[in-house]
C-alpha cells in the first residue's frame, strides 16, 4: 500500500469497449477504448478474470460472492470506496495497474493486476484511466512484433462493432 498525492494530467480516460476472445491466441481480451478520441488498447487477461469481468458486464448475480465481489464489500466495510483505476505501467509486454481508493478523505493506492483493478471499477462504476506512457509503450511493443501490424490491428479493434464484442462465452 501507498499514499499518492498527485493526480496525473496525462491519464486518458477509457471505457471497456468489450471482452472478447483473440482470435489468433484464442486467449480473452479486453478492449479499452479513448472515450475522448480513437484509441484502443487491448489487454489480454486469464480466463477466471475474464469471466469475472463477464459476470459484472453482464450483471449476472451468483449464488455467493466471487473475489472481487469480497474485495468490493472488504472495501466498503472499511468505510473505504475505489475511486478510479489508472493502467499504469507496460514492462516487459506485461500491464501493471493501481486502484485508487478513498478512505475518510486519505487516498490510497494499492497495486494490481489490470484485469482484477478493471474488475473492481466495473462494480464502483468509477473511471478507467491509462497513463500517456502504457499508450506510448503499447504502440512501440506493437511496433517491435515482426508478426503483427500495429496498423492492421489498431483497424481491426476500431472497426469491431457491438456484435464482435458481444457477449463472452466460457
């Protein structure tokens, strides 16, 4: 855990523009989206994330709590509430997060993995932000795969339309 002050500009604000399975690695993904412009930034992530994420996109209740439900309720019986969520970091083709908390006016941040920081958001329904560096970053790791376009794919995202991100199937 740590205390932060500073709220960065540069954070982009993003929306999960869906969930869906990548085609060629057959591995979920989801897909943030600029909700200020065009850019997308896809995040792969483990099966049992995604399907969290599903279950909260899809409001589906189940019989007892999953993880991220615990965490939400942990939260609020500390008298605590996430505040936003900010992508933070790409190394080594590897996404880190922090989820940002609010506790009796004291901010707190605690590091995370996207998928379980996106997770959290979705049940707070509060902001997505990615730092201007990860979009910097993904667009060079991009850039250095002799395999992937950067250009095919960033068109590709963009041109999906609610159908290709519908639901997730497990």
């Amino acid at each position: 855990m740590a205390i932060r002050e500073q709220i960065k500009t540069s954070d982009i604000e993003m929306k999960i523009r869906g969930l869906m399975m990548d085609p060629v690695t057959n591995m979920p993904m989801i897909v943030l989206k600029d909700i200020a412009g065009e850019a997308v930034l896809p995040i792969w992530v483990g099966i049992f994330e995604a399907n969290a994420i599903a279950l909260e996109i899809e409001k589906t209740t189940t019989p007892r709590p999953m993880t991220h439900d615990l965490l939400r309720d942990t939260i609020r019986g500390l008298d605590a509430m996430v505040t936003k969520v900010v992508v933070s970091e790409l190394r080594d083709d590897t996404f880190y997060a922090v989820i940002w908390l609010d506790r009796k006016g004291e901010t707190i941040t605690l590091d995370s993995r996207p998928s379980d920081a996106l997770a959290l958001a979705l049940r707070y329904d509060c902001p997505i932000y990615v730092s201007q560096q990860v979009m910097s970053n993904a667009k060079v790791s991009a850039n250095g795969s002799p395999s992937v376009n950067p250009e095919e794919v960033r068109r590709w995202l963009e041109g999906l339309n609610d159908d290709d991100m519908g639901r997730y199937k497990m």
